[in-house]
C-alpha cells in the first residue's frame, strides 16, 4: 500500500513512532541486526527529540500567531549537514 506522503508528514510519522520502536528494539534487541542496534536507537532518540522539538514549536507558533514548520527547519539544516559531510571527504583525502 502506496501513500502519497510529504516527507515532513513522513518525518512526523516516523517521530510519532519513535518512543513504541524504541521501546521495542531494547526489549527485543534480536530483532535489529547487532552491528545496526546502536545506530538505530541514535536515530530513534533522535526523532524523539524532534518529535518533541515540533510539538513545542507549534505550541508557541499558535501563540505567536505564525508557524515554522518542520520542513523549514530540516531544509534550514540541509546545508549544514551536507557541508559537513564535504569537510570529512576532503580532511580524508588529505
């Protein structure tokens, strides 16, 4: 089943479902291939952190009248995610 999702509702999905995967995966930490098992609660702490981020923005954009939302911030740190993957590449060919 195909669903024509945006990724900032993306994101808000996988965020959403963070806390249950977590949960899951340091219950049945089988179920995760062992050499990903770090990475994956990372990125799901992540996403929490995220999830809760964005609740507490749009919490004070009501107040305030206007609204940043998710897909602003994550294209807002686009740029610096990929220049710092730049700066790895060129500090490993020197």
């Amino acid at each position: 089943m195909q669903t024509n999702m945006t990724l900032e509702e993306e994101v808000r999905f996988v965020a959403r479902n963070a806390a249950r995967n977590l949960r899951t995966i340091q219950r049945n930490p089988e179920i995760v291939l062992p050499d990903k098992l770090q990475s994956n609660i990372e990125y799901l702490e992540m996403m929490i952190r995220l999830h809760k981020s964005d609740l507490k923005a749009q919490k004070n954009a009501r107040r305030a009248g206007r609204t940043l939302r998710l897909r602003s911030r994550l294209m807002s740190l686009l740029p610096y995610i990929l220049s710092d993957e730049r700066r790895k590449r060129k500090e490993e060919t020197a």
